[in-house]
C-alpha cells in the first residue's frame, strides 16, 4: 500500500515545474520585498553568514531572499523534483551557495542545534505528523534562535468545501490534482486542529520562550486581493495566512 508521505511527495512532485512558476511570478512581483522586510523583522541584525534552515523549500522562494540577504542557507524539501527546480531558480536568480538537501521535515537528521534562524511556509497544513516538524524544528534551532512558521488551515477549508459539494479551482492545477491535493489533506490530522492555537499549545509544551502570531500575513503585508491584482488572480483557498514566531529559549 502506498503511504500517505509517498502519496504526498507524487503530488508535489507532479507539481514541481508549475508550482515553480506560479512562486518565481511571486518573486518577480511585490511580493518578494514584502516577504523580505518581513523576515529583516525577526532576523538578527548580524544576518549575514548566520545559519538558516527553509524547511520545505519547494521552488526555493525563500531560500533565494535569505541567500541575497547574506545568510549561510540550507534549503530541504522531500521531493527532488522540487529541489532540481530550486536549484534552477536559485541559479538564475545569482543565489548562489545555497545548500539543498532533500530530507522528509518529519525526520529531520541535522545534529541539535543547527541553526540560528528556521522558516517553513505553507508545509505543516500537509504532513501526515506536524508534531514531529515542530519536534525536530525545535531540535535543530540554537538556543536563542528563532523559528517561523507561515501556515493556513488550508486542510480545513478544502474539506469543508468538499462536503458542501464544491468543485475546486485553481489556475494552474488540473482538476485531478486538486482532488488528489484534497484527499492528502483530509488524511492529515492537522486538518482537523483549530490553528493556530493548536500550533501555540504544541510549542508552549516544546518549551519555548517568547511567542508571536499574527492571524492575517497579507494583510499584514499589504498584500490583499485588493491592492495587489496579482494575489486576487493567484489565491484561491478562503484561508488567511497566519504567522507564529517563537524562541526558543
Ligand atoms: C506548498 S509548498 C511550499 C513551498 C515553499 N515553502 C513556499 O512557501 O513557496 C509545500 C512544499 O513542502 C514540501 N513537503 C511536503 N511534505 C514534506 C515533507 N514531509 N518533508 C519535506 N518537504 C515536504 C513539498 O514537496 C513542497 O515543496
């Protein structure tokens, strides 16, 4: 039988050349200083040559930002489909020296303590065991690091969406896919976790110190439908993005 994980890296990996080009249009547009600024907030101001782990890489959008900033990065993805098209982008965007590794994020083998910043975007909502990411994130992170996670409920909202007989839309994803993406998620257990306090709980346990969240990233950002034409006819889950931030200590 194939495992959920396996099912789920298929699923990415069929993805890998259009899920690149929907984040390098994203690179190229606003979204690329928005996202900049907003991890210039939360790193230290001796950025460059300080380790940093982007955990679930995908097409490399952060780990090409942290790069150009002058942080040492180590870019993991499970899948190395995605990896080849990061490492595509992160060339042709002179983000050179980034480390890419593929490794599943519920089982991470860096030693502890590894690194001195971890940001993950939009993974937790689609592993079958997101207790075991933070585990290991939490693991991985120097003491006095800080560890970010970008996440939606987005396992939530498909599901809810399939049981009022919606048909998903995306602009870049068959129809095929979109089921497949919705069956994957209905088999993670998060999907049914009220987040982010679900996430906040399991890190207060982790015995971090300080913790930040915020419940609306784009707007945060300054990135809503309304002021950025690109987002309106790119996002298509009814999910806002939150942030959460922690320490650890
Ligand atoms: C929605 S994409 C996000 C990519 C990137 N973080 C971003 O924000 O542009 C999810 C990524 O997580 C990766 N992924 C999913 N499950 C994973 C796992 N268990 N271990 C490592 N990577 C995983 C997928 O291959 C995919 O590249």
């Amino acid at each position: 039988m194939v495992s959920l994980s396996d099912r789920s890296n298929k699923y990415w990996s069929g993805r890998a050349s259009e899920f690149s080009g929907l984040r390098m249009k994203d690179y190229e547009s606003s979204m690329r200083s928005a996202y900049e600024n907003f991890l210039l907030a939360f790193l230290p101001d001796n950025k460059k040559g300080i380790s940093v782990l982007d955990l679930g890489t995908g097409a490399g959008f952060f780990a090409i930002i942290l790069r150009k900033l002058g942080c040492q990065v180590t870019a993991v993805d499970f899948s190395s489909e995605m990896l080849a098209q990061a490492e595509i982008n992160a060339q042709e965007k002179d983000a050179r020296g980034i480390s890419f590794i593929e490794m599943d994020a519920q089982n991470l083998t860096f030693p502890d303590n590894s690194f001195d910043f971890i940001i993950t975007r939009n993974v937790t909502w689609v592993v079958e065991d997101a207790e075991k990411v933070y585990y290991h994130m939490h693991r991985v992170l120097k003491p006095g690091g800080t560890m970010i996670n970008l996440d939606a409920n987005y396992g939530k909202s498909f599901k809810e969406s399939d049981d009022k007989g919606e048909t998903p839309t995306h602009p870049t994803q068959t129809l095929e896919q979109l089921r497949e993406r919705n069956a994957i998620a209905k088999e993670c257990s998060i999907s049914k976790e009220k987040r982010p306090s679900w996430d906040v709980d399991l890190l207060i346990d982790l015995g971090v110190s300080d913790i930040w969240v915020h419940l609306d990233l784009d707007k945060k950002l300054g990135l809503e439908a309304a002021n950025c034409p690109y987002i309106s006819a790119s996002n298509n889950t009814k999910s806002k993005i939150f942030v959460v931030v922690a320490k650890k200590i």
